[in-house]
C-alpha cells in the first residue's frame, strides 16, 4: 500500500492527521505528552498542543 501524500510538510506529525490514525488509542502515554500543557491551539482543527510543530494552523494560547 502507497504512504499517503500530505497535504505539507510535517503533516505526519499533526495532531489532526494522528488522530485520523487512531493515535490516542494505540499511544495514550505519547499523545498525553503531545496535548499536556498546551501552549498552542490549531486554527483549522481547534486542537490544542504543547509544541506548534503538531499542528497544522498553530497559534499561541
């Protein structure tokens, strides 16, 4: 099966796209270190996030 293609670069790494992968059911100790202590939230998918490098749209909370 072809990796699907990413609509930007780092992509793969957004909390939206894991989501999509189930990634907080099969990673819950990792995703928690992904949203604990929040300090950005993504203007396209509202998901907050403690470093802008997961989100697509990232502005400061």
């Amino acid at each position: 099966m072809p990796k699907p293609q990413m609509p930007h670069r780092g992509h793969d790494k957004h909390l939206c796209y894991l989501n999509n992968l189930g990634f907080q059911v099969s990673n819950p100790n990792e995703y928690r270190q992904l949203v604990g202590d929040a300090k950005f939230f993504c203007e396209g998918c509202g998901r907050a996030a403690a470093s802008q490098k997961n989100l697509c749209k990232p502005v400061k909370l």
